[in-house]
C-alpha cells in the first residue's frame, strides 16, 4: 500500500512531473533547432542580398561591355567614320591642314561615343597601320605617353584575321612595373573596308583597374573576384577561386555571368563572419536557460496547489455554458489570475450573448426587408408586358412624353422585382432620373436633378433603390410647398477606401433642434415601431441597408443644405465593384 501511494500523485504532482520528464527535453532541442533554424535562415538572407548587389555590379559591368560594343560597332558601321579613317590610315603625323581636319573629325567621333558611355573611367583610341593613335579624351592616368606605352605592349596581340569581334587583349600596367595593383585591361576591333577588306585602322578600348573596385565596393562585405571564360582571374581578391573549394564549402558564395563575355563574377563570405555571434549568443542563452527552468519549476509547484481549485470551477462552469445555460457566471472576488480569468470570461460571455441577440435581430431585418421586396413583385410579367404595350401603342401615336413616362415606370418596376440582385452606384443613379421624370408627373413639379459621380465610384457595388427614399423626402416633405426652381444635387466623393454620398435639395428643410434630434435617434433607435409612428421608416430602412451591406462603421449624417433645405450623408467604407457604367 505504501509501494502504490507513491505513484498516486495529485493532479498538479503529475503536471510537474509531466513538465521535468516531456517539457525539458523538447526545449532543449527547440532550441538546437531553433539554433539550426536561424543559422540558416540568416546564411540564406545574406546569400539573397549579396545575390541581388552582385547582379547589379554584374549589370553594370555588363553595360559597359556593351557599351564598348556599341562604341565597335559605331566604328565599323557607320559610314561616315569609315570615310574618314580612310584618310587616316597612312597618316604617320598631322603635316598638312587636310590631316589636323581628319584628326579632329575622329576626335568628334569619340565625343558622340562618349555621349552613349557615360562612363568617363573608358579610355578608347584609335591606331592606323603607321602606328599614329587618335585618344579619346585625357582621363587621369591616361595621357598620350602612357596610351603609346600601352599600345606597344598590345599591338602584338591583335588578331588582324578577326575583324567582325571586340577581341580581349588582357591585361597591361598603367603605372611602373606593379602590374597586379596598377593596371587597365585592353579590347580591340579591327576595322576593315568591306569592299576590299583593306584594314583602316584599329580601335582599342581601355578599361582601367579603378572602374572594377568600385564597382566590387557595393558589396563590401564580401571578398569579390573577377574571372574570365578560361577561370583566369581579372580583378578581384585572389584568394576567391574560380571553382568550388573544399576547405571554403560552408562560406556563403555567389555567382554571375557577365553576358556576351564569358565573364563569371564570384564573392564569399567566410562562415564565422556570419554565424560567430550566433553560435555565441546560442550557448550564453542556454546557459542562462538552465536555472531559471529549476527555479521556474519549484516556483511553479507551489503556485500549482494554489491554481488547482479555482480551475476545476472554471472548467465546470464552461461545461455547463456549453450545455446551454448561458445564465453561468464566474466569481471575481481577488486579485490573482484566476480571477481576472474569470473576470474576462465573464466578459466574454456577455459578448456572446449580446452577439446571440443581434444576430437574431439582424436575421429579423433581413427577413423583413425580404418580405418587402416579396409585397412589390405582385404579377410582374403581367404587369410590365401590359406597361410595355401601353408604351407601344402611345410610341405609334407619337406621344412620346407618356411613352417616356411609362419607361421610366417599367425601369422603376424592373428594380423591385430585381430587389436583392447586385447593382452598381452608376446604374442607382441611372435609376434616380427615371424615379424623378415619375414623380415630376405624380407632384406636377419640374425639379432639376444633378448627380456628379467621379468614373472609379461608377462600377463600386451599391444596393438597389438605397437612394430612393432619400430622394422621396425631398419631393413629399421638402417640395409639399412651392419653391423657386427645386433642385436635387447628388455629390459622390472618395477618399481612400472610405465612399462619401450627399443628397442634397433646396426645400423646407429642418431646424436646427429638428436635425439635432433626427441625427441622436438615427445613432441610437433600433425600435422599427417607434420610426413607423414617427413616419421616417425610409430614412431608418436605408441606414439599416447601408450597414448591413457596408458594415455597422457605416453613417447616416443630416445638416442643413448649402441649397437651402436638407443634406443626407452617406458614408461607408468600399467593397470590391460588381460592373455598373457611369451615369
């Protein structure tokens, strides 16, 4: 007996052992999880941003590639340059005005190059046979003497038999002898007469050391390096290899070609760089972790005992809330957790309920304003075909003003009994002028409507005859005496997701204390009968529509008119548009 009371633990006797024997454990691997998680997350983030600013130095070293190709092709192409060269390719010096001429036309040929490039680190020139160069421009570090140093070291390397290619020349030094920290990488492009394939000259592209490390300082963190198609480095730390290696597998290494060259331009990131603080942080974290868990652990025996009681009660009290008796509340009395949870609980509860309640009223609306959509569909087909040959019959006998009146009649019609179908603000307002030329005939009034609606809110989805009524006010209650020249105005405005809609008229109007007491019962009144005796069961049916349709956020504001009678606001928060066209 004593052997098997041990192992009959209480409840919160078996949630600490739970928690020593299936909580430790899984937060120790959560965390060399974790650990593994981010160390790879934050590797792929850095290989993703050293990606994207390695593809930009590769656009760009890119461009200038085929900038230079554009700058052959201009020399070899255009006619005018090659009319030119012709005179330049025996020319040994400048010895006569027809030679200074020939000089600065070349010279104007290299400035329209130049306008393309944009790239003022390129140096190009031209050479003939004799050995005479045309430069360009006189960059830094690039004056006539240096050019003919470089043309000397080159000129060997031109393939003569390869004129329709930009041809790589490799690399020479610009200044002394330190070629690896002072040098410029050469192109040319032999340029021959298409006609008797005499060679006129050849122009040399010069591209010094400079343009590539700043080009590779975008991406300072990285160790970059330049290769070209046969893996000889370019530019770049020669430490980065061209191909995979194996002491370097776990650094974080990018690639991209450089298009039409053959190029590849290659960074890595040592590892350590990137996960040493990492690892670090990790092993501080779990040593930390360690005894607050111990001290968590006693501390939460205790409050265990403590919390055991008043849980049963809670979870009693929902079972029973669950089985129907939404009467069920919870004490408050104390200050701890448990209380409070029984606090908010409580307050959940009641927010169940008053949802329970609304909902049922909502579905109470929305059966009512069904069943008033149901009472105006009486016979329709009956109806608008008998309405449709009384048009005919008055269209034969050329009355078209009551033909017009009995249209606008049938499009009234077709919009009752087309009630819950989606409709757009455009055609609502199509409607509102067949409802006007109606109501013009029924008060003998001529009333001027104008609606300005912008073309976005045109298609925006909107409820069929929301308007109407609001309109229908004006005409029984702001009209019922007569005014010089009614007018209704209709204003649309956006701002954001947010729809503003007035309806405004120059009748009667309200007071001031009227309006007051007509805005504080459309916040407050939710009492149908209350509105019907008042006889205003309109403008409480289209603010019941407008939130039901648009949210309760939505707003029904009345003030005085600019006109001089009413203004009805309308505001709400957009829904997507269900097609519609413009009025």
């Amino acid at each position: 007996m004593r052997i098997n009371s041990l192992f009959r633990f209480s409840f919160y006797r078996r949630i600490q052992i739970s928690f020593l024997c299936f909580i430790l454990l899984p937060t120790v691997v959560a965390s060399f999880l974790n650990y593994s998680i981010t160390y790879n997350n934050v590797k792929e983030k850095i290989f993703l941003s050293n990606q994207t600013v390695l593809t930009v130095i590769a656009k760009d070293i890119s461009k200038t590639i085929d900038d230079m190709t554009y700058a052959s092709n201009f020399f070899v192409q255009d006619e005018n340059v090659k009319k030119q060269l012709r005179n330049f390719m025996a020319m040994k010096r400048i010895e006569s005005f027809h030679d200074f001429e020939t000089y600065l036309q070349i010279k104007d040929f290299f400035s329209l190059v130049d306008v393309k490039t944009m790239n003022p680190d390129i140096l190009m020139y031209v050479s003939n046979q004799a050995g005479f160069i045309v430069q360009s421009s006189e960059i830094q570090g690039a004056d006539p003497e240096m050019t003919r140093q470089q043309y000397e070291i080159v000129k060997s390397r031109v393939d003569l038999s390869k004129p329709n290619i930009l041809q790589w020349l490799g690399t020479v030094p610009t200044q002394g002898a330190n070629a690896l920290t002072n040098k410029a990488y050469l192109l040319a492009r032999v340029i021959k007469s298409p006609s008797d394939t005499q060679q006129l000259g050849t122009l040399f592209i010069s591209i010094p050391e400079r343009y590539f490390m700043k080009a590779f300082a975008q991406l300072s963190t990285s160790k970059l390096a330049l290769f070209d198609a046969e893996g000889k480095l370019i530019a770049g730390d020669p430490i980065v290899s061209y191909g995979m290696d194996a002491t370097a597998k776990n650094n974080i290494r990018n690639e991209s070609l450089i298009q039409y060259s053959g190029w590849k331009l290659i960074s890595e990131m040592p590892d350590a760089q990137v996960t040493g603080q990492i690892t670090k942080t990790f092993f501080i974290t779990l040593l930390l972790i360690i005894p607050f868990f111990l001290i968590f652990f006693v501390v939460s025996m205790y409050v265990a005992k403590r919390l055991h009681r008043p849980i049963r009660q809670l979870q009693a009290g929902v079972k029973q809330f669950g089985n129907g008796n939404r009467r069920i509340r919870f004490e408050e009395d104390g200050k701890d957790e448990i209380s409070d949870l029984g606090r908010t609980l409580n307050i959940m509860l009641e927010q169940i309920n008053q949802l329970i309640v609304e909902n049922e009223q909502e579905q109470e609306q929305k059966r009512e304003l069904e069943l008033q959509a149901l009472y105006s569909q009486i016979r329709p087909h009956f109806l608008m075909n008998t309405l449709n040959s009384i048009k005919c019959n008055l269209a034969l006998d050329n009355d078209m003003v009551h033909s017009q009146k009995i249209n606008s009649l049938m499009s009234l019609l077709r919009a009752y009994m087309k009630f819950n179908e989606p409709s757009s603000l455009g055609n609502e307002c199509k409607l509102l002028f067949h409802y006007v030329d109606i109501m013009q005939m029924r008060s003998d009034l001529v009333v001027q409507l104008d609606i300005e609606l912008p073309p976005l809110l045109a298609n925006l989805g909107f409820p069929k005859l929301l308007l109407q009524p609001i309109v229908e006010n004006a005409f029984v209650h702001g009209f019922k005496r007569a005014v010089d020249q009614p007018q209704i105005v209709i204003y649309a405005k956006q701002n954001g997701h947010n729809v503003e809609i007035s309806i405004s008229d120059n009748g009667l109007g309200l007071s001031a204390e009227k309006i007051d007491l007509l805005n504080a019962e459309l916040q407050s009144s939710q009492d149908t009968e209350a509105w019907q005796a008042d006889k205003r069961v309109g403008l409480w049916n289209v603010f019941q529509r407008l939130k039901m349709t648009f949210g309760s956020g939505s707003s029904m504001v009345c003030s005085q008119s600019e006109l001089g009678g009413l203004t009805v606001t309308l505001g709400f928060k957009e829904k997507l548009p269900t097609g519609g066209s413009a009025c």
